[in-house]
C-alpha cells in the first residue's frame, strides 16, 4: 500500500507557544509515528517574509520553531523535515500554478478581503493600501507547497481551510488543463478541543500578544501563569471547569484520571491561586526536559542546520524529479 502523505507548514513569525504545541505540533508528530503515513514538516520561512520584514526575527524564529519540534520528539530519520526555502522547485512550481490561477479566485481570499475592508473602515481612498502582491498571492505558494510532494492530508487551523480549497481548485485547474498531475489535498482541521486559550481568555495566538511560550523559563512560566485571567470567584465557591483557561490548559496535558480528580476539585471549590501554582507545576514538570533540549539545540544552531540540510536533500529528491515533469507538462523544456 502506497503511505499516505500528510504535510504541514510554520510560518517562522514567532516564538511557538503551547497553543501551537497541542493545536499542531503535538498531533503532527504523533501522525508522523504511524506506519501508514509519510509526514513532511516545513518551516515556511517564505510565508514568512508577507508578515515580518525583520529579519532578524525571522532568523531567530526559524531556529527557535525547527529547536522545538526536535525537542518535543519529531523524528527527523522517520520524518523529511525541512525549510521551505531549501527547496527551490517551490518557488518555480508557484510561478507555474500563479499563470493559471484566476485572480478571482485570490479576490475572494479572507486574509485579503480582511485587509481591504480595514482600509474601507479607516476610509482609506486607495482599498488595497498597504497591501503586498505577497500577501494577495500568498495562496499559490501556500498551493506550491501542498502539490509539490502531492500530500493527501494536510492539518491545519480553521482559518486555513479556505486555502486548501483553493489548493484543490488550482490542481484541478491544472489536471484539466495539462494532465492528472496533482493529488487532490485534503484539510485535516484542529477540533476545537484541542483550542487553548491564552491569558486574556481569548484563543491564544501570537496575533493577540497572549500566548504562553514553551520553553520559557521556570520563572517566567510561573509569572505567566499567575497573570491567566480567571473570574472573581472566592476560593471554596465551586467553579466551572469547562469555561476556565486554566482547566482547558491543564486538560489538554493531563491524562483522564487526572481530569477527573480536577473536574471534583473545581466541584469542591479550589481556588484560583492553588489551581495556578498546580498547573505551574504540572506544566513545568512535563516540560523540563524538552526545554534543556531546546536550549541545547539553540545554543549548538549547527546540529539543527544539519538536519535540515538533510530532509532538504530528502525533499527534493522528490520535488525535482517531480518538477522536471510538471514543467515538460507546460511546455517548458529543452527544443531538441
Ligand atoms: N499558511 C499556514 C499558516 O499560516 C502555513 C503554511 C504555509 C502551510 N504553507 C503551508 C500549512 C502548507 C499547510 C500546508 O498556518
């Protein structure tokens, strides 16, 4: 039986946090385990660049997502692991998919109507102010990336389901156009159990400045997590576990007995400053050694340098076989 092959990008904007650890990281690598499955993982050092023209952050960043998903356990001999930019048949496979996308299509995109409609709100007489053919084209590379390794599954967060439709589009387009070419992708979307919240109560994401970072420091985790907002309940007062962020984050940690134990002790009343230093503690254990195995990889860049030179190797073993292909498809190939 042919392996089914699931893929998945990060953007390299930020510093990955517990939201993104059981949203993407966690189920990636646990999928990555299985027999039945390739995964591709990629940094999309790339997408990047549409968000964050500093480029430092995008260094420090690139290090910091691949250091973490090497110290939560992705294994990179069992795993092609590697940076988006290593693999240039992406962005060459991204022009060809751009010359048969319709710019309808990209009109319709929610990231760019967002951004137009801010710009309409804020009265602004030019509608696309501000705005990159980047960001406006940002679904074919998202596109390039999915057809390039033909992958059947691809997870990823609800706000991401519309590119992949896109993606599905554009390789009809192009089966219909120059011969069945590419596989059909499908969107494995995140459950919304698996949605934490971040300190202010909202969905923890880097865009609302409230996440919880993996591997900060003993301290700092403490401080973050006594600053979790909770309500104004009086400790003994029984409390509802399913609308706390501090119940969700533990929850998404612990084992089922232990979620029971909790679940009573929310009945019995606990209060908010023994549940915090608890959930301090749990968190802390569990992530004391993948945080000294993030510090030595970040302090040591050049193993991780290695292994992502390697999956690239891997990668395009693959990507330019692929590409050669897809590019006598087009017609684009030597006169003789
Ligand atoms: N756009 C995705 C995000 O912001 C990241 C990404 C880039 C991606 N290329 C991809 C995800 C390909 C899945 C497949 O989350």
């Amino acid at each position: 039986m042919r392996k089914e092959i699931f893929l998945t990008g990060i953007t390299t904007t930020g510093t990955p946090h517990l939201g993104n650890y059981v949203g993407a990281i966690r189920p990636c690598i646990e999928a990555s385990r299985s027999a039945n499955t390739t995964g591709f993982f990629f940094l999309a050092d790339y997408h990047s660049l549409i968000k964050c023209q500093d480029p430092s952050r995008i260094r420090r960043s690139t290090r910091e997502v691949a250091a973490a998903w090497l110290a939560l356990g992705l294994d990179p001999e069992r795993t092609i692991f590697y940076r988006q930019s290593d693999i240039p048949e992406i962005p060459e496979l991204t022009w060809i998919l751009t010359c048969l996308t319709a710019k309808g299509l990209m009109n319709r995109a929610h990231a760019y109507k967002a951004a137009v409609s801010e710009n309409r709100t804020a009265g602004k007489k030019d509608p696309d102010k501000g705005i990159t053919m980047g960001l406006f084209n940002y679904p074919i590379l998202m596109a390039a990336d999915i057809l390039m390794f033909n992958a059947h599954k691809v997870p990823v967060g609800h706000d991401q389901v519309q590119h992949l439709e896109m993606t599905r589009d554009i390789a009809k387009r192009f089966n219909h156009i120059y011969g069945e070419q590419f596989v059909l992708p499908e969107a494995v979307i995140n459950t919304n159990a698996s949605v934490l919240l971040g300190l202010d109560g909202r969905k923890m994401s880097k865009s609302y400045d409230n996440t919880i970072p993996l591997f900060a420091p003993e301290k700092k985790l403490r401080k973050l997590i006594m600053k979790i907002k909770t309500n104004s309940l009086g400790p003994r007062d029984p409390k509802d576990p399913d609308n706390c962020t501090l119940f969700g984050i533990y929850q998404a940690f612990a084992d089922a007995d232990e979620i029971k134990t909790m679940r009573r002790r929310y009945a019995e009343g606990i209060s908010w400053g023994v549940m915090k230093q608890e959930l301090f503690e749990y968190l802390n254990t569990i992530l004391a050694q993948p945080r000294q195995h993030f510090e030595e990889l970040t302090s040591a860049p050049d193993h991780i340098e290695t292994v992502l030179q390697n999956g690239a190797a891997k990668a395009r073993e693959h990507s330019s076989a692929f590409l050669q292909k897809i590019r006598q498809s087009v017609g684009i190939q030597a006169v003789s």
